[in-house]
C-alpha cells in the first residue's frame, strides 16, 4: 500500500523501517519542526536517508497540508506517536482513512498522558490500541489491541520503553497487514467504559506525605521521567525517580527515616526509598545528594 506517516521519535522510525520491510511504499513522512539549535528528530533523519519527503508543519490544520496530503494519493494514513493535532481534514484524506497507536486499553486512558495516569492510579495490566481516527480523541473504531502488564516498580519511562514501545510497534504493522488483506475489524468503544485524563502536569505532581504509601509510590513512578514528583525541601522543589516501596510500620510521613542505600522517606503505611533526585537542574543519585545536604535522619521533607 501507498502510506503516509504521521510521528516522531525512535517509535516513528522503527514503524517506517517495519512498513518497508513489508514491502509498502512510504510517500512522505510528516514529523513536527526541529527546535532551535536541537537534535533532528530520528524519523525524519532515517526518511531524509531513504529519500522520502519530509514534510513538517508548526500545524497540520492549515489547508495546504490538505492540499499536500491529496498531491500524494495515499491508500492509509498512519499515525506513530504523533504529538501534534491530526485535523479531520487532513486524516480522511488517505482511501482507506487512517489509523492510530495509543498506549493504553481504550477506550480507557484516553488522552496524551495515559502511562502516566495508569501507573499513579495503580494499574497492573496496561496494553496497546490501535484505533480509525476520527474526529474525537482518542475515540475511533478499535482495529488491534495487545495486552501487558505493569511491574511493581514500574515506572511512566521503564513502561513505556521496555514494554509499550515494541509492543506498538509490531501491533501497528500488524494491524496495517490486516488492512492490506482486507481483513481489518472496526469494534467501536463503549463509551460506558471510557475515560480521559489531562496531560500529567506539575499540579498533579506534588508528593502529598500524609496519602497511603502506595499512592505515594505509584505517583512517584508514574510521573518517572516527566514531569518529575516533587516535594518541598529548604524552600524549592526536590524532584524525586527510581522509587521502591518499603514495608516500615515506624515511618512517619515525610520524615526521613533511613540513609544508609538511598533516601528512605515515610508516608502512610509505610515508607518508599528513592534512587535518584533532581535538585535545580541536577539529575543525581540521591547517595550523592545525601553527602551534599548532610542529611539527617529525621529530617521532614515537604
């Protein structure tokens, strides 16, 4: 099939180079602006080797994209990780519509933050979909769904990189064999089921002590890498990754209650040991950042 791709990243680049080993014919590649002075984006590097257009846009909504889209006479539009807003008039371009990847189960998590809000809700089974884009979000025909699951200590980066990632990958190429073949299902979701949640943000990152230490743990590993759980620490914020929930019944909440391998910080029910912290703009191993604060046991964060 003829095939433009809508996406960034290493996800964008591993579906382009998985649609030619099928023997599909990649048009363009759609792929946001580069930031100033910043690294090009590995899609559009791996297109631009290929000889593939490479189209990016500050918007897809203007109607010369439109008009562009139409110029390549695509049979199906794939979408692989894509950040930026795909307007109806440009997705029902493609003669067969166009198609989704999105790392959740929907219509559950719907929305651009979904690992993250799977994890700090304390889900153990997470997945794939890849959906028929249509105008609302994330709320297009099912194609192809594939299930995984969370580790205990799993985290928004570890998830999505160890899991979700490949997992996506081999379920958009599958799901575009099962379009070629004619042979592609279009299960609408029960919108009785569905959800949606915001962009997972600083005000809903802050560490709150006193909530049950599972809360504590899974928010800390759902917001692992962005945008980083934080707590108050002598009048900034302390950012904190690489989070194990602990069995201690003394620990009190936010007090810091033992040192020895990693920073040790009671909450309710318990306690969490943190591996890694961000202080200012320095990402480091909280070892360090206890020799740097000469931190005390018993000393209260947030």
């Amino acid at each position: 099939m003829k095939i433009v791709l809508i996406g960034q990243a290493a996800f964008a680049e591993q579906v382009l180079d998985g649609l030619r080993a099928n023997g599909h014919e990649i048009l363009a590649v759609y792929c946001p602006i580069d930031p100033p002075g910043g690294k090009v984006d590995p899609v559009k590097a791996r297109a631009e080797i290929l000889g593939i257009a490479v189209r990016q846009h500050k918007s897809l909504k203007a109607s010369s994209v439109r008009q562009e889209f139409e110029e390549f006479s695509p049979d199906l539009g794939v979408l692989a990780y894509v950040t930026q807003i795909v307007p109806q008039s440009v997705f029902e371009v493609p003669r067969l519509g166009s198609i989704c990847f999105h790392p959740s189960l929907l219509p559950r998590y719907r929305g651009g933050s979904a690992i993250n809000w799977q994890i700090i809700r304390g889900e153990t089974e997470t997945g794939v979909t890849v959906f028929w884009v249509d105008p609302g979000i994330d709320t297009g025909p099912i194609l192809l769904q594939k299930h995984a699951t969370i580790s205990p200590d799993g985290t928004a980066g570890s998830v999505y990189y160890e899991t979700l990632f490949p997992l996506g990958v081999e379920a958009v190429l599958e799901s575009v064999e099962l379009i070629a073949q004619g042979k592609s299902p279009r299960e609408p979701q029960e919108e009785s089921l569905a959800t949606y949640d915001p962009l997972c943000r600083d005000e809903h990152a802050r560490i709150d002590w006193m909530r049950p230490v599972d809360e504590v743990h899974n928010l800390i590993r759902g917001c692992d890498p962005q945008p980083g759980a934080f707590t108050d620490f002598r009048g900034a914020e302390l950012r904190l990754y690489d989070c194990h929930k602990l069995e201690l019944s003394h620990a009190q909440p936010g007090q810091i209650c033992d040192l020895t391998d990693g920073l040790v910080v009671g909450a309710s029910g318990g306690a969490v040991r943190i591996g890694r912290v961000r202080w200012g703009t320095e990402k480091m191993r909280a070892n360090d950042f206890i020799a740097r604060q000469a931190l005390a046991v018993g000393t209260v964060l947030g």
